[in-house]
C-alpha cells in the first residue's frame, strides 16, 4: 500500500491512496481517537466479487500530506460490503458494515474484532442481502437497514434485537437515510423515495416518483445540515434529483451536468445549500443551490455547478467528512483520493 | 505593465483628488456601475485596502446640501462621498448616540442593494493572493471574471449583484471594476480603462473648478475624515431605524455595522408578519447575520487607512472583525433584501406560500393514505426541531477543485455500462453465495461461518435431524447417514406389514369382542376385555401396542421409555406365558399384577421379582387358563394400565 501525492499541477490538492484492490464502501470516522490534532481517518471496503473481502482503515496526515495505513485495525469481512459506517459519537470506536447481514466491528487498540452480527434471518437460515444501511446520529441506537427483500429493518444496536421491520416497498429497497430519530426515507427500484415515521408505521409518504415508470431510483442523502432537503439518483441517469420534503412531487432543482451517469452524492455536512456529485464521467461537481428567494430565478437550462474535480476513472463513491469538512473522499478503480474543498 | 510607468507619475496620479476624478472618469467613460482602487495597506504590509472609490450605479434617493444643481459627474461624486460617510458613521462606535447626522447625509435606507454592495466593499482587505484583487495583484496580470455572482467564494467573496468584475493590477495597487451586467470578456476594454487612466484629468478637474469651491474643500475634507472629530458632529443613526436599545446591542455586537444591518434586518421582520409563515426563512434572519460578522477573524489593525492619514488605531478592532475574508455574502445579500424594499419581502414570501399550498395540495394527491395531516405533523416535527445552520460553504485557496464554467474541456465520454460497480453491489448477490466462489479455505476468526454460510448452518440442521431419526429407530448400529436412511426404511416397511397384520387382527377380534368394549376394563369377567384401544401410553407406543398376536418370536417387546421407565414384555408361547416386567415400586404393586393377571386368565406358575432402587424387576411364569384367548398385547397393555394407576 503506497500513499503518493500527486505532482501534476492540475491535482496539487488531491492525496491519493493506492489500495491493493478495488475500494467501494468507505466512510468517515468523526474523529480520531488518540491524537489530540484530529487527522481524517477512513474506513475502506474493498470490492471482490467473491466471499473473502477486506477491510482497511488509513488515515491522512495534514500536515505531512500523506496517507498512513493502519494494518492493525484492517480486517478481513465476507462480501464486499455495501457500506461502512461508524459510529457517530467520536469516542465510540465502532464501525458497522452490511453485507449479507449486518455487522459491528469494534476497533480497539489491539486490532479490530467482531462485536455483533445482527441478522434477522430467523428458521430460513438465509438472510436477504443488505443494500445500504444508516446510522441514526441523534439515536445511535437505532440502524435502518435496507434490503433487497423489500423490508427497512430497524435494529436496536446496543440489544442487538430487531427494533422493527417494515415493508417498505413493492421492490428492492436500495437506500435508506435517516432525517430525525424516528423518521427515516428510503428509495426503492419501484421508483418511489417513501417517509417513514416509526412512531406511525402504518403510514408511509411518497415524496417523489422517477418521472418514467419503474425507474429505480438507486441513492439517497438527506441533508443532514438543512432537513427540508434531500437528493436521490437514478439509475442510468446523469441527473441528481433534489427534493423539498415541503414540496413533494417536485423537485427543487434536476443538476444535469454530469456527461454520463451519477453514482454518488453527498451534502455538505455544515452548508445547508451545497452538494457534491460524482459519476461515471470521472467528474465530482459540488453545486449550491440556490436560496428560496433567488429560485425563481434560475435560468432554463438548469444549474451549474460551481466546482469541478476531473478524476482519471468512473468514481465510484463519494463521501464528504463530517468531522472535517474541507475535504472529501473519492474512490475510483482501485484509488482513494482526498480532495480539499 | 503597469509597473512599467513612471514613478512620479504614478504618484501624481494617485493623489487623492486625482484618483478619484480617474476613478470617476474611467467609470463613467465605460459605463460600469462602480471602480475601488486597492492599495497596499500602510499599516500592514501584504495587505490591500480600500483605498478610493467611485459609484456610479443606481441611485434611490439623493440628498443635497445645497440647492444647486449639479453636473453629472459631480452629483456622482458627491454621492460616492455621501456613500464614504456613511460608512464612517456606520463602522463609528457609540459615540454617536447623541450625535445626530446632518439632514443631508445619507441613511441606510436611503440605499439600494448596489450601493449597500459598494459600502460594504469599503471594509474589505485583501491580503496577497487572496479574492480577486490580491491575485491580480500578485499575479500582474487583469482578471475578468464572468457571472460573479455564481463565482464560488474562492474567488470573489464579496457580493453576488456585480455580474462583471474586472480587477486591474495598476500603479501599485489593484484597479477593480463592476457592473451590474455581463459584459464579455474584452481586452481591448482593459487597455482603454488603463491608457484612459493615465490621462490627466484635466477636463474632469476643469469641470471640477466651475463647480462651487465649496465642494473642493468637501472633498479634502471627505477625503480625510478623521473619525475621530467626526463623531461627535457627525452622523447618528436615526432613532426610528433601530428596534433596540443601541447600546445594548453595540456591546453585544461585534460590529456597528452588522448592528446597523441587524436592525433593518429585525424592523423588516418586524413589519412583515408573513416571516412567522415561513418556517425557515430563507432570508437571513439576525441571528445568521450576526453570526456571520462574528466568525471572521478579528484584525485589530485591518481597517488601515484610505490610503491618506492614519485613522487612530482605536477606532477599529471591530472594524477588523469586517474583514469578509472567506465567507460568502449570501447572508449579507439576504440582509440587503430585507433592509430594502420591503415590499418585496412580501411578495416573495406570498409566493413561498403560495407554492407551498399548491404543493401542499399536489402532495395530497399522492399520499398512499391520504392522510395529510400525519405528514404535515411530521414534516412540521422535522423542521422545528432542524437547527438553522450558516449557509457558508468555505473553499480554501488550495482547493482540488477548479471552477465550473461551461465548455469546460470534457472529459473523454464514458462508454460501457453505466453504473457497474452500483448495479452489483446493489443487485441480489446470492449467486456469489451459491456459486462462482473459489476460497473455501478461509475462515475469519470467530466466526463459525465456513466458506459457505449457508451450506453450513444447512448441514447443521440435517445433522441434526439425522440424530433424532436415529433415536426414533429401534435397530440402528451405525451412526454414517446412508445407514440410518437405509434402517429407517426397513423399519418403516416393518411397520407397515404390523400395521396390516394388526389391522387384520383386529378386524377379526372385533366381531368378537365388540359387545364387551363398553364395559368397564377393570371388571373381572371371564374374558378380559381389554380390546379398548385405550391408550394408556402416550401415542408414540403405538407401534409397540401393534404387535402381531402371532407373530411371538417378534414378542420382545423393544425397550419401550413410558414416562415413569415402565417396562413390561409378553411372551407367549402355546399356553405359557411370561410376564417380564420393570417399573417404578410403590406398594400394593405386586399384589395389583398378580390380581390383574388372573383376571386375564393367566395363573402365575411362578414370581420372581427384585426391587432395587425402587424399581421392581419381575418375572411372572404364568400359564393361560384353556377357555381364554388373549394376546400378548392385550395382556400387556392391562399391566400396563394397572402399573400406571396411581403413579
């Protein structure tokens, strides 16, 4: 595993890791645990489409400007994993991890160990794979999970019990996030992005539906820094879609710029109006939206982004640091790269 | 280029009458809403400040001193000295509360969003390299910058109502240039600003000379203002604008001019109920704003001069904390809406609304249930409880990213299946659970998953269920699972010849003893009756109770396990009888067998019976008396009733 700045004058400010296989999930922790000078540290998934996957953790060193790897806590895990997260009070050194099913790691300081396996699979002894989970951060007790079988499953972490399940859509549930402690959304390849309210589970909301029927809508961020807002992805599609909770049915806004499809997107963590995108054109574009006020002014042709960042390959994933929000993370082939904001 | 020039007349240039008559001139010569002269700051080095200006954007009001006319050109200057004193009395402390502005001067409401953006411009520093003037600066060359307004606060932190900024390194400091509309990029433009600069101001002086002299003097005056005298005969802030208490509120902020700012912000809101409505408005609510002002960093000595005398020191540490270094002015152009036309507040937030009930009523529509109020409750729990969070996106000058613009180069088009790496994470990935998988070797520690989860726990299960079949079978000697399976069929098919013999058996017995089922078992008849398919035993002994009468080599009665460890075997052979039996002692046992026994007709030859452990053990030689017929079921199944009575 090499870290390597690069040189070339166009990426003075990308920080590239160079993993020994394709990288997938990765996710931020809040913090670090020791040093007092919090560096951002990740948590990388590898992508081998076979049982035996891994599981890295490196961190950044801002001032050196390097990447450090940090063999102790990596770990090997079964199936590529669709996400990684970790918890999100800083001091708690757990990461969780779907799959198959779901799993909690702890990351102690002599290596990483298994703390729970959360699986619902009850007598068939086969459990649905999980398409995407979310960690609460106002609950951290409560994980949504989302899954192929058409259920959100909502564990109790600390029991390590099922809190609920739900059957969420007609189709494959392909993402989910939470916007309050008991409220969370999901999107579904039945092309419908559903609030649920767990303190109402017999209702659910439709915000949104894919505008050509049965179009899978493939991602979800709700923006965690302004709650009124959420962005989904379609499949197949270069359009990232942002929704006002306020307004259903119609989007605030349709960012059409990628030149080829979109496969991640994340908020900014303290921004209220700003987005980052990234595709298959090998383009991450942050965009700010324009304030209630000033959206009627918005030309037709839609809005432009404000920054761009051109990778060499189809990014894969994107993940914008909480803890430090200056910089976020890209992984495309077999490279993680860090972008300053 | 401009280095290049003569230093001398660089100087003469810049003298302060001088500079702001090019100012003048060169912006009215090209139409441009306002130029600002940076200069090297004298009290800090590496710093530019605002050095001189020159509005000639909108006007909303004028205010003249006297009622004369003036020429164009001295009316904008005029107004951009008036713009310059509201500055002053706008960044003056607290001292002028008692002071009171003359009637001529201007108020903030007297701007419009255009000059509020020139004012605000006047607390700008720019350190080398920084924002648009600093880079030009540095870099010696002119930036043209397109759609300011969209520019990223990287580039232009300022406010967004300029859509073209030029800013020109120019005679030591940097030249800058705005408009109010796009103008394209032309360098033929940066050249006639420049030469047109170097001009000597003449014609613009010679107008200056007709004018009254009084305004010449005004002009020193202005150019110079010692805030210091100012403030106590200059301007104060008008009672009615504010809502609060000024010296409360001056303690509390950090800036008298974000006061200022807050104040109209608080009075728009004020006027406007419709605020309540919105429940996040959009535009800056005085907290936000405030905020703002607070986070730069505080720099005691960043205000600087005019380029001309040095205003005390003193007076500025709150100025510094002006310094907009790097946040956007979203928040204060929000600010700007509401401090002016507060008409337009309203319209804006009726049409919030109004887009928000008509989508209320869209949204109705789409419910799965219908039910808009359970929505309504929890979109309205979401956002109460949603902190409003500063809109800023900080975007360092050593930022990855670069600047979107259209026709930016693309990239080469992506050609192959889009999504790839999505689509297969997100599809059903059993099949790399079933099959395609190669590594079966490895095993993660504690976890008792093999290579195939799924294959294991199924495994364990059919082990599991291989035991219990086993214990189900009487004879098996073999533990391997194609002998358990070859045993139970043979047992199975045992147990079916007995279920036809019994059946027939019983058939036959029927048509004799059917008369005698209803009565009671326990009577001492001749012929003891216990064809009653009573079962004594739970049912899982059924297949011992069927034993074929016949069939006496097969009497053995296989360990049977009743609840209480009853055992009890029947061989029958011609008239003799033998009664094995083990259970659980209690007294009156033995005589209860014997008596049952020769109520089956059979009389005991001879006992044999041991207790150990209070298990009776016993053998029973018995000879069946000639005129009964009874079969070894039978007789067992009495003895079995009567050891299970009163266990």
């Amino acid at each position: 595993m090499e870290s390597s700045t690069q040189e070339s004058p166009l990426n003075s400010n990308a920080f590239t890791f160079d993993s020994p296989h394709p990288v997938y999930a990765m996710a931020f922790s809040p913090s670090t645990s020791s040093s007092a000078a919090s560096s951002p540290r990740l948590a990388l998934g590898s992508f081998i489409e076979e049982y035996g996957n891994r599981v890295d953790v490196v961190s950044f060193d801002e001032d050196a400007l390097s990447f450090r790897a940090e063999p102790a806590l990596s770990f090997d895990h079964p199936y590529p994993s669709t996400k990684l997260m970790f918890h999100p009070h800083p001091h708690s050194p757990l990461l969780a991890s779907a799959s198959d099913c779901l799993r909690l790691w702890f990351l102690g300081p002599d290596g990483a160990k298994i703390r729970s396996v959360l699986d619902n699979s009850k007598s068939s002894g086969y459990c649905a794979p999980l398409t995407s989970f979310d960690w609460n951060d106002a609950e951290p007790r409560r994980i949504g999970t989302s899954s192929i079988d058409t259920t959100c499953t909502i564990w109790d972490v600390e029991r390590g019990a099922v809190e609920t399940q739900l059957i969420a859509h007609d189709k494959e549930v392909y993402d989910i996030a939470w916007g309050e402690p008991a409220v969370f959304a999901s999107v579904s390849a039945d092309g419908s992005v559903r609030i649920f309210d767990l303190r109402d589970k017999e209702h659910s909301t439709i915000i949104y539906e894919s505008p050509l029927p049965d179009t899978p809508l493939l991602r979800l961020a709700w923006n965690k820094a302004n709650l009124r807002y959420m962005a989904t992805t379609m499949m197949d599609s270069n359009r990232v879609v942002v929704l006002d909770i306020r307004a259903p049915a119609t989007p605030v806004a349709e960012l059409q710029r990628h030149c080829a499809s979109v496969n991640a997107i994340a908020w900014a963590p303290k921004a209220a109006r700003h987005i980052c995108s990234a595709g298959d054109d090998g383009q991450a574009l942050i965009w700010e939206l324009p304030a209630a006020a000033a959206a009627g002014t918005v030309s037709p042709e839609g809005i432009d982004p404000m920054l761009v960042y051109t990778a060499g390959a189809e990014i894969n994933q994107l993940q914008w640091s909480a803890a430090h929000p200056d910089w976020i993370a890209i992984a495309f082939a077999n490279k993680v790269q860090l972008l300053r904001v | 280029m401009c280095r290049a020039m003569d230093a001398g007349a660089i100087h003469e240039a810049l003298s302060p009458k001088h500079l702001r008559k090019q100012l003048a001139a060169t912006v009215r010569k090209i139409q441009w809403s306002y130029a600002i002269f940076w200069s090297p700051s004298t009290i800090q080095p590496g710093v530019l400040v605002w050095s001189d200006g020159y509005y000639n954007g909108d006007i909303k009001t004028r205010k003249m001193t006297q009622p004369m006319e003036l020429k164009a050109d001295q009316m904008g200057l005029q107004r951009s000295k008036q713009l310059r004193e509201l500055y002053g009395s706008l960044s003056a402390g607290d001292n002028n509360q008692q002071t009171r502005r003359p009637s001529a001067s201007l108020s903030p409401e007297d701007l419009t969003d255009t000059e509020w953006y020139y004012l605000v411009c006047m607390t700008f520093t720019f350190t080398l390299g920084q924002g648009l003037p600093g880079k030009a600066f540095t870099s010696n060359q002119h930036i043209w910058l397109n759609n300011a307004q969209f520019a990223d606060s990287k580039i232009f932190s300022r406010s967004l109502l300029a859509k073209t900024l030029v800013c020109i390194p120019f005679a030591g400091g940097v030249l800058e240039l705005g408009t109010t509309e796009q103008v394209l990029e032309d360098s033929a433009l940066i050249k006639q600003i420049t030469s047109f600069f170097w001009e000597m101001p003449k014609p613009v002086g010679s107008e200056k000379s007709v004018s009254s002299p009084q305004m010449d003097e005004n002009d020193e005056y202005i150019l110079c203002p010692n805030l210091d005298n100012d403030m106590d005969s200059s301007m104060a802030l008008e009672e009615h604008d504010l809502r609060s208490d000024r010296q409360a509120a001056s303690e509390n902020d950090p800036t008298h001019l974000a006061f200022g700012l807050r104040s109209y912000a608080a009075a728009a809101e004020h006027a406007q109920p419709i605020q309540d409505k919105v429940e996040e408005p959009e535009t800056v609510s005085p907290d936000d704003s405030s905020k703002v002002y607070c986070l730069t960093r505080p720099r005691e000595d960043s205000f600087g001069t005019d380029g001309l005398n040095g205003i005390s020191r003193t007076r500025n540490p709150r100025l510094g904390a002006l310094n907009w270094n790097e946040y956007l002015p979203m928040p204060f152009v929000g600010a700007q809406r509401v401090v002016t036309s507060a008409k337009k507040e309203i319209i804006s937030n009726q049409m919030l609304d109004g887009i928000e009930e008509g989508n209320y009523g869209t949204h109705n529509s789409l419910e799965l249930d219908g039910d808009g109020s359970h929505y309504a409750k929890t979109i309205a729990v979401i956002l109460r409880n949603s902190k409003p969070v500063s809109c800023f996106l900080t975007i360092s000058c050593e930022s990855s990213f670069v600047v979107w613009r259209r026709g930016l180069s693309t990239p080469k088009p992506f050609t192959g299946t889009p999504q790839t790496l999505l689509k297969k994470i997100l599809s059903d990935r059993r099949r790399w659970l079933h099959g395609g998988h190669v590594e079966k070797a490895w095993r993660p520690d504690g976890e008792t998953g093999g290579s195939d989860l799924l294959s294991e726990r199924r495994r364990e299960k059919l082990n599991e269920k291989f035991v219990v079949l086993r214990s189900l079978i009487p004879s098996i000697s073999k533990v391997d699972k194609p002998s358990i399976l070859d045993d139970t069929t043979q047992y199975l098919k045992q147990l079916e010849r007995r279920v036809q013999e019994l059946e027939s058996c019983r058939e036959t017995a029927d048509v004799s003893g059917r008369d005698r089922r209803k009565q009671h078992p326990d009577v001492a008849e001749r012929t003891s009756d216990n064809y009653i398919h009573k079962e004594i035993t739970d049912g899982r002994k059924a297949s011992a109770n069927k034993r074929k009468a016949r069939d006496m080599d097969e009497a053995e009665a296989e360990a049977e396990h009743e609840h209480h460890c009853v055992e009890v075997s029947v061989t029958m052979k011609e008239k003799e009888v033998l009664v094995k039996m083990h259970c659980p002692w209690r007294e009156y046992l033995l005589l209860e067998i014997v008596e049952s026994m020769s109520n089956l007709h059979l009389d005991p030859l001879s006992v044999q019976s041991s207790t150990v452990d209070g298990m009776l053990a016993m053998t029973v030689k018995s000879k069946l008396r000639s005129t009964t017929v009874a079969s070894p079921g039978m007789i067992k199944r009495s003895l079995q009733r009567v050891i299970g009575k009163c266990l």
